[in-house]
C-alpha cells in the first residue's frame, strides 16, 4: 500500500503532462528544475536538523531527496502551477499558499500515519508553508527573468 502511494506520487504526475501543451512544457520546464534544484537542497538541509526523515521510499538511494515528492509531484507540479497562475502573482501565491498548505498540514500528517516519514521532526506545518512560500517567491523571480521581464538592459 505504502509503495503504492509513492509510486502514484512520483508517476501520476509525469502522466498528467499529457494533457498540457508541449510549448508550456518547455517554457516552464526550466523553472521546474530550478525548483528541483532547490528542493533538493532543502531536504538535504532538512535530513541534517532532522525536520523530517524518511523511512519509506522508492529506493534505497533516496532517504534523502525523495524521489515521489522532489522529482515527481513537486517537479510537475511547479509546471502547472505556473502554466495556469503566471503573469498573475497574487493569483499564483493564493495558489501556493493551498497546495503548500495542503501539503504541510495534509500529506505531512498522511505520511506519519502511514509510516513513510518519522513521528518526530522539528519542522512545524506553518514553518513548511513559510519555507515553501519563500521558495514560490524565488521560482516567480526566476521565471521572469527567464522571460527577460526583468535584468534586461538597454540595447541601445
């Protein structure tokens, strides 16, 4: 069952990049690595003050970085997240503030239920939601310099 959900996690969102346009794909591919990258870095940074640990995941190798979360659900969330929010920032951070929540006070709790990460952590829910809004802010950051909204100079 455990296995299952992680697979669905990992899986189900690659698959819903079906139904969304090869050109949004690509243009916000890039921020959805930036995203992964920074991902990334933080849960290395949680496994150091033990916010979380995992317990259960797809493979040996990704006690870490989960694979599910960071290179699946997080990743292609990011793509649809902007695709439909971009351009409208308030829009675009009520948007985060749900799913960032929903995670944090939701799937968090989920897991410990089902026994992927660890009962204990120092990482409170609103601390989650204030870490992933500050990352939400940065990727917005990013995309509009990646679409020269901003940093571009006068080419006279």
């Amino acid at each position: 069952m455990v296995k299952l959900v992680l697979w669905a996690f990992f899986l189900l969102p690659w698959i819903s990049l079906l139904f969304l346009k090869k050109s949004a794909i690509r243009r916000y591919m890039p921020v959805a690595l930036f995203a992964t990258v920074i991902n990334t870095i933080i849960y290395q940074i949680a496994w150091t003050y033990d916010w979380w640990k995992y317990k259960e995941t797809l493979f040996s190798w990704d006690k870490v970085a989960q694979i599910h979360t960071v290179y699946g659900v997080f990743l292609v969330g990011t793509i649809w997240i902007f695709y439909f929010t971009f351009r409208k920032f308030w829009i675009y951070i009520i948007v985060n503030l749900i799913v960032d929540s929903i995670y944090s006070f939701g799937f968090r709790a989920l897991w410990k239920q089902l026994k992927i990460t660890t009962t204990g952590g120092n990482l409170s829910p609103i601390e989650g939601v204030l870490i992933m809004t500050i990352i939400a802010i940065t990727l917005y950051i990013y995309q509009m310099w990646q679409e020269g909204l901003i940093g571009r100079e006068n080419e006279n």
